[in-house]
C-alpha cells in the first residue's frame, strides 16, 4: 500500500505546476533543516562559515592547545595544486597565528574516513603549503582532524591521536603532521564530551555551549538564516539536475557510439579494436566501450 501511495505521489509531481513544486520543495526543505546537526555535512559547512569563533573554540577542545588562534577560516577549500590527482575539498580549512594548518573533517559514515584518505588529506596539505624555492623545514605543521558519528576505531576511547614514530626507538618522529579522530559517540562532562553531544544535537535549547547554540538557533530560526539554508538546499538540488541532465547526455552519446562500433562491425566484419580505430575514438575511452559491448 505505501509502494502505491508512493507511485502516486510521484505521479502528481509530474503534472504539478511551478509554483506548487516550489511550495512543496520548501516545505520539505523546512522539515529537512528542523532535523539537522552539526554533524550533518551540509549544515556543519553552513555554521562554520566564516565564523572564526566557533571554529577556534572548536578546535581548542579537539586539539588541547588552549592558547590556539584562529587567523583564517575557508569552508569547502579545494586544493588547488592537485592537477590530474584526486580532487580534494576540504570541509572546513583554518590557519592559526603561529602558521599551523588545520583540515576539520566531518564523517558520518566510517567507511569515509580511512587510514588512507587520512593519509591523502594530510599529504595534500603539505603539498598546498609549501612554494617552490622554499626549504622543507618550512612546511607548516598539519592536523588532519576526522570527527566521526560513531566510533570508527572501535577502542571506546574519546579520541585517537595518530603520530608518525620510529618503531626501533620507540621515539615520535616529529615530522609535523598529526591526524586525530574524534568519536562522535563519546559522552561524559568534560569539554569534548559535552561537545560531541552537542554536534549530534539538533535542537539548539538542548546544547551545552552557547557558540553552537547561537550559531545553530541563527540558521534553524531567523529569517536571514532560514533564508540561506533554503539557498544552500536549493542550490545543490539544482546541481543534481545538471549532473542528472548531464549524465543523460553522456549516455545517450554513448548509446549513439556504440551503436556505430556494432554497425562497422557487422557490415565491415571488424573486431571491436578495428572498429574503434576507425571511429576515432580515442584510446583511453576503449576500454569502457569493450566493457560496454559486453553487456
């Protein structure tokens, strides 16, 4: 009964005009925004930009540097030199006054935030920081910093510094890069504790700390803050219609190509090799149309 209640829903979305579409979407969109937490990826983006206050408060209690100061704050930072590497976006990106370099992650799935990508954003940062001409002893120091809805290293530990050491001394190798992970599970009346529960908190008259509280309360309850959430929704809703009308196209270009590689084969009596070459296609994109063929 649901399945059908759902295919009815769906079908009255097709013939519903603009206007109600709009009306429909903004509602789902208030529903959407009562329920999130800072935690969320999308809203953590929103509360953290360009509030330098929340972020430095942020990181004193992750970190244990009491005396940190923040000097600069980016939200969804890429990272620039990486050209023909993986692209790498960084959730929250801050400098302190000393130069250090601060990568603030949030992952709610553990299956993102592997010793790996750990490893990849770390190493990008160096990459990001240091010019041409400069001396290595010059790269700043990093923290990689993932806080995780659940406990992804399993020990029930509040969180788990990870350093570089030499193993046949037994002594830190201080080479400038830390990576922490915070378990966002982890619940007691200390600092972090108290701060964990208030990033899986949605409702701001719940929360431990008035800088999340204030941040929160402006984004879930003013108008300007409703406002801009109900843009940033709007807007990665209208980027899944291009990637979606995009993609259409890719594969209808597809369909297309491999319908001429069929055609030269049979009338040409080519293999798939053959028939490729004299389409032009280019040689890193035959890989995929043999895979195509196959299906």
């Amino acid at each position: 009964m649901d399945e059908e209640v759902k295919q009815m829903a769906d079908v009255f979305k097709v013939h519903e005009s603009e206007q109600d579409r709009k009306a429909r979407e903004r509602q789902e969109d208030l529903a959407r925004l009562r329920g999130l937490r800072p935690i969320d990826d999308d809203f953590m983006r929103c509360i953290f930009h360009d509030n330098i206050p929340l972020a430095q408060f942020v990181l004193r209690i992750l970190t244990r540097i009491d005396d940190l100061v923040v000097t600069k704050l980016e939200t969804q930072k890429d990272l620039k030199r990486l050209v023909g590497a993986r692209s790498l976006c960084l959730d929250c990106y801050a400098t302190d006054s000393s130069g250090k370099k601060y990568d603030l992650e949030i992952q709610r799935s553990g299956t993102g935030a592997g010793a790996h990508r750990a490893r990849y954003h770390s190493g990008a940062m160096d990459i990001e920081n240091l010019d041409a001409g400069q001396d290595f002893d010059e790269l700043p120091d990093s923290y990689t910093i993932f806080i995780t809805e659940h406990d992804v290293l399993g020990k029930g530990l509040p969180f788990y510094r990870i350093e570089r050491m030499n193993l046949d001394t037994g002594e830190a190798f201080n080479d400038g890069s830390h990576i922490l992970y915070v378990n966002g599970e982890y619940r007691d009346d200390s600092a972090l504790g108290k701060l964990m529960h208030d990033f899986s908190c949605s409702d701001p008259n719940l929360m431990n700390f008035s800088l999340l509280e204030e941040t929160t309360r402006y984004y879930k309850e003013t108008q300007e803050g409703v406002e801009y959430m109900c843009k940033a929704f709007e807007e990665v809703r209208n980027e899944g219609y291009a990637r979606g009308i995009q993609q259409g196209m890719q594969q209808g270009a597809e369909r297309k190509e491999i319908t001429n590689i069929k055609t030269l084969m049979e009338t040409m009596n080519w293999n798939p090799l053959q028939a490729m070459n004299a389409l032009k296609i280019p040689e890193d994109e035959q890989r995929k149309y043999a895979q195509l063929l196959k299906q």
